[in-house]
C-alpha cells in the first residue's frame, strides 16, 4: 500500500505537467531510432537529418547546425541536389537565429541557386522570405519588402495558403518598421485569418506578436497583453523556446511600463535564459537592455550600464542598427538621469542616425524627444523646440501615446523657462491627460485581471487541453457579472468532475493494490500447502535411514508408508483451494503418527470430531491446523519428556466451524526466546492473512486467538481456528 500512495503524486505530475514535452521528444527520439536503423548512405537518410534538423532547432541550435552540415556533406557526396539546398537553407535559418546574418546570407543563396536549377517553386519561395528577412535584419528594407513580394506571388501562383500567410506576416513587418501601423495590422490581420482556416492557430505566433507589440507602442496596454498572453499559451503549448522568450520580453516590457517591476523582472529572465540556451544574440541584447532598464529605475547605475555596454558590444559585433540605436538610447537616458546632459547629447544624436538610416518613424519621433529633453537642459531652449516639434508631429500621427506624453511635458517645461506660460499651462494639461489615459488604477486592476486570467488558464491547461476553450471563454466574460457567475458554476462542475476522475484513479489503484496483495496471499497459500518444512523432510529421511540401518524392517516399512502417504496428501491438497474435511484430517493425523514413530516417548494425541459434523459435506482451506501442530511438537515441550499431549477438538456452533488445539507444554507466556517468538508471530501473521482473504471469499469469518491456558489454572498454549468453510447441501 505504501508503495500505491507514493505512486499517486508522481502519476498526477505526469499527467498535468508533460504531456507537450513527451509529444516532442516522442518525435525527435522516433526519428533519431529511424536514422540510426537506417544505415545507408542515401536520400532517405539526407531527408531524416534534415528533419531531425528542424526539430532540434527549436530548442537546441548547436545539435541543429550539426545534423544540418551533416545532411549538407552526404547530399553533395551522392549528388541529392535538393537535400543539399533544403540543408544550406537550414542552415541559413540557424545562422539568422544567431544573428549571423552574412554567414546565413550565404547559406540562402546557394540553397535558391539549387532550388531554381531544379525548379522547386516552394524551395525558391522559401528562400526569397528567408532572404527578405535577413534584410531585413541587416536594416535593408527596400531589399527585403523586394524579396517578400517576390515569395508572396510564387505563393499565390501555387495557391499556397501557408506560404501566403507567411508572407505576408513579413511584409507587415515591413511597414510596421517604418512606422505605417495601420497598414502593418491590416497585413497582420489577413495573415492571421489564413491561419486560423487552416486550422493550425500556432502559425499565427508572429503576427499575433506583432500586433500585441503595436498596441503596446499606441499605450493601449491591456490590449497587448491579452496578445500576448494568447502568444504564450500557444508558444509554451508547442514548446518554441524562441517565440516563449520572445513573447516574455514583450509581456515584462507591458509590466516595466506600468511600474510592476517585479513581474517584469521574473519575465525578463526568463527570456534572458532562454534566448542565452538558443544563443540568439540579437535578443539576448534586448533582455539585457531590458535589465538595465530596472537597475536604472533602482538607481542601479553602474550595473544598469554594465548591462547596457554588454548589449552594445553584441550589437556592435552583429551590426543590427535597430538594436544599436535602442543601447545608445538607454545609454543617453542613464547619463542624463546622473546630471551628465552633454554625453548624453552625444549618444541622442547616433540614436536620430541609426533611426534615419533605418527610416522608422517611431525611433526618429522618440530621438526628436530625447534630443529636446537634453537640449532644454543644456538651455538650449531653440533647438529644443524644434526637436520637440519634430518629435510630437510624428507621435501624432503614430498614435504613439507614450511619446505624446513625453513630448507634451517637455513641451511645457519649455515654454515655462521662455515665459510662455499659457502655452506651457496647455501642454501640461494635454500631460496629464494622456498620463491619466496611460496610467490609472482601472489599468492596473484590468493588467492584474488579465495576468490572473492568464495563468488560471494556464493551470486548466497543463491539467487538460481540452479545457482551453472553456478557458478562453472564462476570460473573454469576466467583466459580466451574470456570465462570471455562470463561469463559476461550470468552474466547479470541472472541478468536480476532475475531483471525481482523480478519485477513480485512486481507486483503480487501491484495487489493484488489494489484487496484488491477494495474488501475494494466494501465493504464499500455495507455497503453504505445496511444500513441507524442508527440516522436517531431511530429519523424517534420516530417521528412517537409522530404522534401515538398524535392521528395524517392519518399523521402517510402516514409517515410509506414513511418509509417502503424507507427501501423497499434501500434493494433492495444494492443487486445490479447499479440501474435505476429512482429507485433511487424514492429513494431520497422517503427521502425527509420523511424528511419533521418530521419538523414544510418543506424543498422545487426540482428534475429536463432534457428531453435529459431517466430515464429507464441509470443504475448508488446507494447511490451516498444521502449522499449529507442527508449532506445538517443536516449541511446547521442551525439556518435557513424558506425558507429552495434544488434543485437537472440532465443533460446529452457531454455524462456525471452530477447531481447537490444545497442548500440555510449557505455555505460549513461557517461550521468550526470539527464535520462537518469530516462528510463532510467522505462522500467526501467514495464517492471519489467509484467514482474511479467506472470510472475503468465503463469505464466513475467519479468526485466529491463542492462549496459555494458565489464565484457566491450567498448563499449555489452546489455540482456536474459526474457520472459513462451504458446506454442501444433501437434497
């Protein structure tokens, strides 16, 4: 039993926590036995590195590159010119995960050579997107919007859904870098409805991110985080560490910007740890940047700029401008915050070059800002209305709220220093609008609700996935009164109704803990009445070997008639699970008379059958009174040479078939050495269990007691058996 209650924890576990993990590494462990059983240097074997290349790139780069070169050499080695583009253009994937975008440029444009020699429309696709997405990485992206159009109407010329879908993910992309929101949803949007026909919702991570990502720039911050609470149920679901870390640094920042910096930290390291396991430079720069943004709020200063440098050392290495500018730009602002206005002037003016040479509208507006704020404190008082100027013409009309609330009170800090105090008493006022609008306790409390809504879903989740529409439906109506209390009914009908299969499982297991302890009776039973004490064996062999020895013939013949006569008995006894009473009899006084023929002073013995029964009509369990003889014979009489009885006395009363046995010995009180006692306890703790599985089966009590009768002013031990039995009826 210890055993099954142990058990139960680690089942549950297993069920609520693993079941996408072993999905996955079902896959990659049944494609790894296929590539190992599959020796031969061929295509098949080309197509299965290549698979198992995908698989593992969600999670581990390293083994992923590895396979992938390895598709790459055997392709080239047997001529398979598309596993050999189909590896360099994995291979290119890697590399950009990495952020090693020139080494993964090379790698693309090989596989598109391949692709277009053997005229594969969906390898020549997916090598434009690719492509255009390093552009786009590289900051090119006029080049890239090229390369997706391309994609996008090899796409729509092969009507492939996915494929157009995906492209038009990235196209969005595009505009939403050049700050075109609107029409960067618009291509987000279209993307997501293809998904979702084709019913697989994972595709969608992208631009579901995407517009989280928008709605958090336009200060609409409940709306992002339901986005992105969406995005990371799916993410963890299908076990994408690089979307999960994506995903997290996104939900942090919604968090960072309302002053909940302990969740956004939990957030942010997580992210850190999982982009640091992918070796995905370019994010790992921005959890980093993120850190720092915490330290900074925390007057950490020195390690908010340790943070800072180490994400501008890895942006400097892969040369992304867009992360470039965001380093310089919270450098700028740390030094600024210490008082330090001129290097913090220098870092702004790199920040509006990298944003003019990426052409984004949003990083120009936020750089017009920085550089009126650091302008104003210099006292520059010109410039900094024009920067200003500048700045708020572009947050308006990006609907960027938080730049828009900068921008105002800078505004207003402005025209207070040059006496323009009714214009400054204006942008003051549009201040604090927007403050209120950005930040206020209804935020808070719908951020919370939605974070609470978040990982109750979660927890219904990991316990059953099919639970998730319900879920969904739990957080979509939580506002409504008369629908939450409908939803907390059917949250404790699903409690219940889990309660209830937990307690099955419970059960399942007890049962066939109580099987397994019955099967362990049944066969110690067995083992009981299928063999004799091996001492008694050997001693009864040599005894008889001393009758033959010493010419003792009629003794040694009546001796080994008993015995083989005993053995006979006990055989046939153990292949059944009751005998006759009157087999069994024959069987106890069968070991007694054997007994006694061994010793110098017999043993007196009785064995008294009441009239009330028949010995041919009740059928019992075998082997139930002999151990008690047999415990009587070795331990009762010692050092008692004469006048040695035991008396067995079976009575049927009150429809109990009870059988006493009886000895003149020494008395059970009397016998405290530990050898005896642990026979003893051995033969009653056997005899105990049987007699309860027995009862169950038998339908009739079983009970075992033992006395020194010198409770009755007599000498000796009494045993009392009641005994399970059936009984046929006579007609």
């Amino acid at each position: 039993m210890k055993n099954t209650n142990k058990s139960i924890p680690f089942l549950l576990f297993f069920l609520v926590f693993t079941t996408f993990l072993y999905a996955q590494n079902k896959k990659v462990e049944s494609l790894s036995n296929e590539l190992s059983n599959h020796t031969q240097n061929d295509t098949v074997r080309v197509n299965l590195l290549n698979k198992l290349t995908i698989e593992y790139s969600t999670f581990n780069n390293i083994k992923a590159e590895k396979l992938a070169h390895e598709a790459n050499d055997l392709a080239r080695e047997i001529k398979y010119k598309k596993g050999e583009a189909k590896s360099f253009f994995l291979l290119g994937k890697t590399d950009v995960s990495k952020s090693e975008f020139d080494t993964a440029l090379k790698y693309v444009l090989q596989a598109l050579k391949l692709y277009e020699n053997i005229n594969d429309t969906n390898g020549i696709s997916s090598s434009y997107s690719l492509l255009g997405t390093i552009s786009f990485y590289k900051n090119d992206t006029d080049k890239a919007l090229s390369y997706y159009n391309k994609a996008l109407d090899i796409a729509i010329e092969s009507k492939n859904k996915k494929k157009q879908a995906d492209f038009l993910s990235n196209i969005g992309n595009i505009s939403y870098s050049k700050g075109d929101l609107k029409t960067a949803v618009g291509f987000y949007k279209k993307s997501i409805a293809i998904y979702d026909s084709s019913g697989n919702k994972a595709l969608a991570l992208k631009p579901l991110n995407n517009i989280g990502i928008i709605h958090q720039r336009q200060g609409r911050s409940v709306e992002a985080l339901g986005y992105f609470n969406k995005c990371l149920t799916i993410s963890k679901a299908q076990k994408t560490d690089g979307y999960t870390a994506v995903i997290s640094l996104n939900i942090g920042a919604i968090y960072f910007a309302n002053e909940q910096y302990n969740k956004a930290l939990n957030y942010y390291k997580e992210s850190l740890t999982l982009n640091r396991a992918l070796d995905n430079k370019l994010e790992m720069s921005k959890c980093l940047i993120a850190l720092g943004r915490i330290d900074q709020i925390g007057k950490e200063y020195k390690k908010a700029l340790d943070y800072y440098n180490e994400a501008l050392t890895i942006n400097n290495a892969i040369e992304n401008k867009s992360t470039l500018y965001t380093c310089h730009s919270n450098i700028g602002s740390l030094h600024l915050e210490k008082s330090q206005p001129k290097i913090a002037l220098s870092h702004f003016k790199t920040c509006l070059d990298l944003s003019l040479a990426i052409e984004n509208k949003r990083t120009i507006c936020h750089s017009y800002i920085s550089l009126a704020e650091t302008n104003y404190l210099l006292k520059k008082y010109s410039l900094a209305i024009q920067e200003a100027i500048k700045g708020k013409q572009l947050a308006d009309d990006l609907s960027l709220l938080n730049s828009q609330k900068e921008v105002n009170i800078i505004l207003s800090k402005i025209y207070e220093a040059t006496g323009k105090h009714k214009k400054s008493l204006k942008h003051f006022k549009l201040y604090k609008t927007l403050n209120d609008s950005l930040f206020n306790k209804e935020n808070i409390e719908k951020i919370t609700q939605l974070e609470y809504e978040y990982k109750y879903k979660q927890e219904l989740e990991s316990a059953n996935n099919r639970e998730l529409k319900l879920t969904q439906k739990v957080i979509t109506t939580n506002n409504d009164l008369e629908k939450s209390q409908k939803n907390l009914l059917l949250g404790v009908i699903s409690f219940l109704v889990i309660t209830l299969i937990l307690a099955a499982i419970i059960f399942f297991l007890k049962l066939r803990n109580v099987k397994s302890k019955a099967e362990n009776i049944v066969t110690e039973q067995r083992l009981l009445r299928s063999q004799m004490t091996p001492h008694f064996i050997f001693n009864s062999l040599s005894v008889l070997q001393g009758m033959i020895l010493n010419n003792e013939d009629k003794k040694s013949v009546s001796y080994l008639s008993k015995f083989s006569k005993l053995l006979r008995i006990t055989l046939e006894n153990s292949r059944d699970k009751t005998v006759l009473l009157c087999q069994e009899l024959i069987a106890v006084e069968n070991y007694l008379e054997l007994q006694n023929l061994e010793v110098i002073q017999p043993y007196k013995y009785t064995v008294l059958v009441d009239d009330t029964i028949d010995r041919s009509l009740f059928k019992i369990p075998p082997m139930l009174i002999q151990p008690f003889i047999e415990n009587a014979i070795e331990h009762a009489f010692r050092n008692q040479k004469e006048n040695r009885k035991i008396d067995i006395h079976l009575t049927f009363v009150n429809k109990k078939l009870i059988c006493t046995i009886t000895d003149n010995g020494i008395g059970i009180d009397s016998q405290t050495e530990n050898k005896t006692q642990y026979k003893k306890s051995l033969a009653t703790t056997i005899t105990t269990e049987r007699l309860k599985i027995l009862s169950k089966d038998f339908k009739i009590d079983g009970a075992i007691s033992i006395e020194d009768r010198q409770k009755y002013n007599e000498k000796g031990t009494i045993v009392t058996l009641v005994i399970p039995y059936k009984k046929y009826m006579t007609s």
